[in-house]
C-alpha cells in the first residue's frame, strides 16, 4: 500500500483523479498554487461543474483520507506517489506547452527526499516521459525515482462515471517495482476487471493522442458527411445511424455539430501535428481534420447569415456556451468562434448556459447575459442552440416565438424536431436535414 499520494494541479482531471484515487482507499493530498480554489475544495465545494464530483469530495473528505493544500513541498515530501496533473496548454506555434510540466519536476527534483513514482497523467507529446527523467537525473543526481505514464481518458461531464468504469487504463512504465506500486493504487480497478494496458512510455503517450485525434477525426467526418447530406437532400441522422450499426464503425462520436470545442481535441490535434513533424512525419489527416474543424463552427455563422440575410444591427440569441453539455467548461467552444463573427458583423448578441455563464463573460465581457433562456430570446430577430444542454431540448416552442421579434431558429445540434419547429411559426434549420 502507498504511503501517500500527491496530485499535482486540482483542475478537471486533477481533481477527479484526487477524488477518485481517494475513494479507491489511497491517503491523497491534492495541491494547487491556485489558493481560492483550494480554499473552496477544503470546504468540500467543487470549483468546476461536473456531475456527482461534489458528493465524492465531501466523502472523501469526511473520510480523513483526502486533503488539500498549497504547501507544495510538504506534500511532496510526504508523498511516495506523485501525479502531475498540470495543464499541457497550446502555445503560439501549436506545439504542447510543457512549462506547467517542467516547473512541477523542477519542485519534485528539490523534494525528492525518498524513493518517489511520479506518474504524468497531463496530456503530454511522445518523449516528454523520457525528457522528465532525464531533467530528474540531471537535477537530483540520481535515480532515486520512476518515471510512469498514465494518461487520462474521462470526458468532462462524465468524469466521475469514466473515473470509476474506464473503458481502459494505460500505463506507461520501465521497472517493475513502479509496476507493482500502480497496480496497487489502482487495485480497485484490478478487481472490477477494468483492462489495463502496460506498455513502453512512449506507447502510452502516444495511445492519448492518436485516441483524441482519432475521435476529432470521427466528428468531422460526420460533420463533412452532414453537410453534404444538406446539399444532397439526405437525413443525417438516419445516414449516421446506420452507419453506427455497423460494428466495425459503432454508433459514437457520430453526431454532426458545429465542430468540436474543449481543452483537448484542438490541443491535442494539434500538438500531435506539432510533434509528428520533430519526428520527420508529415500527420496530413489529422492536419485536414484541424482546418476542416474551424470551417464547420464559421459554416454556422454561415447558415444564420443566409437565413437572416444581412447581420448588422440584429439581435441574436445564443443558447449554450459550455463546448458540450454537463460542464461549465468554455475552453475552445464553438461558440467562441460564433459569438466572435457574430459580434463582428455587427449583432447584439444575448446568450444564456445553464453553468457556463461565468467563464463564458471572462472572455466575452460585453455581451448580455440573460438567468432563462427565454429571456435571451427578447426581442431577438434569429435564435441559435450552440449546445446540446437537455434544457434546452424541452423549449416551450409557441413562448419563445412571442418573446422573439423575428422566426429564425438554427439548431446547431438537431435538439429539436424540425417539424414541431416549424408549426410553432419559424423558419428552421439544422445540420445536416433539410
Ligand atoms: N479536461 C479534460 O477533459 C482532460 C481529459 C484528459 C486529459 N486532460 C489533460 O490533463 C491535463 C490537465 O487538464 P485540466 O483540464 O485538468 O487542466 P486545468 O487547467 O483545469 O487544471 C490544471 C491545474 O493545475 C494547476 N497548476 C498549474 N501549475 C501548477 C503547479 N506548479 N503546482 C500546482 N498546481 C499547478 C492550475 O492552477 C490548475 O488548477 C492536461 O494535460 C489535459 O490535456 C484533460
């Protein structure tokens, strides 16, 4: 049994894995140089929206097992088991920012008082593992120290469900004494017959990002797929559905949008891009998939362009800002794209999310804000459904079309039933079917 864990960074998957690994019967202590945040998570409240991450704080907490702090050098001291969970942003050039990364080995080398794992489970480019090992040798001197590769797969929204059922759990390891020491902090998973892939390091780095680049690919083939059914008169769904009874295809990832958003795909696309050049690999797909991505969010303003005719001077509702349903997560969000071309022609634009409000007017101080969807619509001329939120799904159609001035709805996620929409009086249009 470890001694201790320390999880480096309490963001989205920080926190889960603090949470989770907890929850499993491991000592953990959670560290972020974010003070508010680790204020809030001692009072066992969740700084990020994500469903059923609170009840597991509170327990885990109650429990004596989880803790939290900012005292980085303790923690790490005390711990014989290190997850770095910091962020891997993108940088200018697209390539992966490691220098979250490379301040928290910077720390560990200073802290290394015993035998320590440290686990990188942040999204990090194929030979960043070996370059941590490396930077602990140089620092330390010795090789007091086992570097393991564990990426993580959850999707936000369902983290905590992906936390407890991975479909997987890859780990990226050199000796079999760190090999014996993951096996027993994810014991839990071992008994649940939860598959585990032990490999090189380099093979677990690279399983995280061909696994995101293959799902982003999914989507915008779909996404291709959907706008040539609008050009041809097909119904996207039903291409898609069959399409997905295929099991050598299956029916995930295959709902046309307007393109994907978070703080992966685009990332991860892109850092793997960055990284297959430095290895002499020219990664043309994923490339195409990238730039095809960023044509299907502007495709949107498009769309409501051609229905409204000229955009200046209009009033647009955007419902949904969050990149999916279920977060409060804006990072990358098709609505970015939109709202920013939206404001760009020359439309006042009102939105409403159910939890992504607050992170949303950071970057967008100046649009209006609105509590209900309903009153976003006021006055609009055209109304836009940016994410799929379940709310919006069961919208009292002939209320919003009084609150509206114009009869413009483009539903970028076909939530709706073309037909209902129609009826309740508006021009509608989705993605994908006419
Ligand atoms: N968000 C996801 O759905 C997801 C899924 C799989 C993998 N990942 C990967 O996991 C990593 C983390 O992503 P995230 O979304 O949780 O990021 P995040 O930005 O939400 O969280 C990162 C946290 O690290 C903290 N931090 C930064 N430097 C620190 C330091 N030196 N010491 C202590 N704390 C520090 C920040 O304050 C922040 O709270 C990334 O590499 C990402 O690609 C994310």
């Amino acid at each position: 049994m470890p001694k201790k864990i320390c999880v480096v960074g309490t963001g989205y998957v920080g926190l889960i894995a603090a949470v989770g690994l907890s929850d499993f019967g491991n000592n953990v202590v959670g560290v972020d140089l974010d003070k508010k945040k680790i204020d809030m998570l001692v009072q066992g409240i969740s700084p990020i929206y994500e469903p059923g991450v609170e009840d597991y704080l509170n327990r885990n907490l109650e429990s004596g097992r989880l803790t939290f702090t900012t005292e980085i050098a303790k923690a790490l001291q005390e711990s014989n088991v290190i997850f770095i969970a910091v962020g891997t942003p993108e940088k200018e050039n697209e390539e992966a920012d490691l220098s979250y990364v490379e301040a928290v080995v910077d720390t560990i080398a200073e802290n290394l008082n015993e035998y320590k794992v440290i686990v990188t489970k942040s999204t990090v480019p194929v030979g960043t593992n070996r370059w941590i090992k490396e930077l602990l040798k140089k620092k330390t001197g010795g090789n007091n120290f086992d570097v393991v590769s564990n990426p993580e797969f959850l999707r936000e929204g369902k983290a905590a469900q992906d936390f407890f059922h991975p479909d997987r759990t890859v780990i990226g390891y050199e000796s079999e004494k760190a090999k014996d020491i993951m096996f027993r902090v994810y014991r839990t998973l071992n008994v649940t017959s939860v598959p585990f892939v032990w490999c090189s390091l380099e093979t677990a780095e690279l399983i995280k990002y061909a696994s995101n680049a293959f799902l982003a690919t999914k989507i915008t083939f779909i996404n291709e797929i959907a706008n040539l059914s609008e050009a041809v008169g097909a119904d996207i769904h039903q291409v898609a559905k069959s399409m997905g009874m295929d099991g050598r295809i299956s029916s995930k990832f295959l709902h046309p949008g307007p393109g994907y958003g978070g703080s992966c795909f685009p990332k991860d696309t892109k850092a793997i891009v960055s990284f297959g050049k430095k290895f002499g690999v020219k990664m043309k797909l994923i490339d195409s998939v990238i730039k095809t991505n960023e044509l299907q969010k502007e495709r949107m303003v498009e769309k409501i362009k051609k229905l409204s005719g000229t955009l200046k001077g209009k009033t647009i509702t955007v419902l949904g800002l969050a990149f999916k349903q279920q977060t409060d997560d804006v990072r990358e969000s098709p609505a970015i794209t939109i709202i920013d071309k939206l404001l760009k022609e020359g439309v006042n634009v009102q939105a409403h999310d159910p939890k992504a409000m607050d992170n949303f007017s950071k970057l967008f101080p100046d649009i209006m804000y609105c509590h209900t969807a309903y009153d976003a619509a006021k006055n609009a001329d055209a109304l836009l459904i940016v994410t799929e939120w379940n709310e919006y799904r069961g919208l009292e159609l002939s209320k919003l079309k009084t609150i509206m001035k114009g009869d413009i709805l483009l539903d970028t996620r076909n939530l709706l039933d073309p037909d209902d929409v129609k009826e309740a009086g508006f021009i509608y249009e989705g993605v994908g079917r006419k």
